[in-house]
C-alpha cells in the first residue's frame, strides 16, 4: 500500500484542515494510507513575539517545507496565506480545494455591539498591521493591540475581557464549527472594509515539484477557480516583494468570463491605497496593480 507522509502544524485548526485534506484524498484513493506527521514551528513557539519581529508568517511554513526538501514528509497542507510569495526550490503547490469565506470577522466582549457603535477607547485585539491600518481608517478613536495565540485562546480572551473585541479570518471559525456557538457576538467584516489577507481561507497543498505520484493523488481535489484566483493574489505579493509584514492585502474574484482583482497596501502614514482592476487575464491585472503602485511611490507601512 502506498503511504503518504502529510506535513502539519500542530494546532487545532491546523490539524482540523489537514484531515478536512485527508477525508477528501482517502475518498477517492482508498488504496493510499496517509500518515500525519505533525510539526511544531518557529511561529507557534513564538507565541508572545509578533510575526514582524520573527519574520512574518513564513514562520508557520518553514520548518515543514524543510521536511518536504528533505523527503521527511510527501505534502504539507498550509494556510495559504501564510505561506511566502516564494517557495522552497523544488517545491509547487499541488492543489487547493475549494476556498471558504474569504471575510474577516470581529467577536466582541458585549452583545450587540459592532465596529461603529463600539465606544471610543475600545480595545481591539489583532496580530495584523494589515487588518489595524484598515480599521483605523475607519475608526481611528479605537486602541489597537497586540494579540498572538490559536484561535481557542484569543477567543477566551475576549471572553476574560483583556480586548473589547477581537478580529478573526472566518474561515478558521467556520472549519473549527466556532460560528453556532451562541455566546459569541460577530460581525462580518466587508471587503469594502477590511480587505482580506492574499489567499486568505484558500489552502495550499505543497509537494515536491518532481513527485508525480503525488501530484496526480492530488489532482482530484484541486478547485481550480481557487487555484487561479489564489495565484493571481500571490503573483501580485510577488511582485511587490513583500511577504505578510507588510500591510497588503489582495482579492481576486472570477466574474463571468473576466477577473476582478481589488488590492491595497498601506503606506508609512498608515494611509490605504487601494486598486481594482478588472480584465481576461487575472495574471496580467497582478502586474499591473504592482506597476500602479509603484507609480505611486507607495512606501509601505512597517
């Protein structure tokens, strides 16, 4: 029998994406065992440093990557946003299934409460300048802190009442079955508002580029609408040469025969500027929106 080595972090989310990934894999190659190799990184040892200090989110990729080079494992699921406009040499991502919701979420400490009508001097909890900067454009009376850990633990901690509120992907609260649980009091976030993260609720399967083996037990649950839109958004994170300690943020969507992408990067006075281009090749709009940009002079916040 055919064993597959599957690469992972070790938190909650992590693991539950992963075995959303094996389910899929073992239903239509029943003959292939796969095996779960669980891996602490950097990112998650780090837990009271912020990622621009350690690095950015490549933390939480690579010290799995390293296995997969090394052969130690056969594919490593990631959160794809988290994963470097640049991979490994040798190294593709084989598939992404379809994508969850791509917004951004805020949990508040009291009930009822929403981003407008929360008082003046709120504290506001969130591990992103990406997410900070756009939220303070809309509400720049709020106190913007720090906030590291899974997703359980940031959760309790708007529960304990360290933050008023909390800003979260929806996706890793959706997949984790978070959203039903009644006590929680969310607002989804607009795109128009707070633009996700490149390839935010997209994963990515990431194998060795030779091993063709792998690359056709993947095929299968590849959704290549995913793919395409999650490669344009990273293209144009290539093209910047940023990774996530910049505040950039990118969301490619097809709309009938076209693609619209819409991108934003914050500035060092904390100002947004965003683009939306639309056009047959989403590829094509990811130049472009680097080109607009740097026409600008945009210097990037850090």
């Amino acid at each position: 029998m055919t064993v597959i080595r599957v690469g992972t972090r070790q938190s909650q989310l992590a693991l539950t994406q992963t075995n959303m990934v094996v389910d899929a894999l073992k239903a239509l190659h029943p003959d292939v065992e796969f095996e779960l190799v669980p891996y602490k990184t950097t990112g998650d040892k780090l837990v009271h440093v912020s990622l621009q200090k350690i690095g950015g989110k490549g933390v939480f990729v690579k010290d799995i990557e390293k296995a997969l080079v090394e052969k130690e494992i056969d594919i490593a699921v990631h959160s794809l946003k988290d994963v470097p406009g640049l991979l490994a040499e040798g190294c593709i991502i084989g598939a992404s299934p379809e994508r969850e919701d791509v917004r951004d979420c805020l949990i508040f400490k009291e009930a009822g409460m929403t981003l407008a009508s929360l008082p003046a001097g709120s504290v506001v909890g969130t591990s992103s300048l990406r997410r900070q900067v756009q939220l303070e454009a809309v509400r720049p009376d709020l106190v913007y802190k720090s906030l590291r850990g899974n997703i359980d633990s940031r959760i309790q901690k708007v529960r304990d009442g360290q933050y008023d509120a909390i800003v979260l992907a929806v996706a890793g609260i959706n997949r984790l079955g978070w959203t039903s649980q009644a006590d929680l009091d969310i607002e989804y976030l607009d795109e128009s508002i707070c633009l996700p993260a490149i390839a935010q609720a997209a994963l990515g399967i990431e194998c060795r580029a030779d091993d063709q083996q792998v690359l056709d037990i993947l095929f299968g649950i590849n959704h290549p609408e995913t793919a395409i839109c999650a490669g344009i958004e990273r293209e144009f994170l290539r093209g910047m040469g940023a990774d996530c300690t910049f505040p950039i943020a990118a969301l490619a969507k097809q709309v009938g025969a076209d693609y619209q992408l819409e991108v934003m990067l914050a500035d060092s006075e904390k100002n947004c500027h965003r683009i939306r281009l639309s056009g047959p090749d989403g590829f094509q709009l990811a130049k472009e929106a680097v080109e607009k940009l740097n026409k600008l002079g945009v210097e990037p916040a850090r």
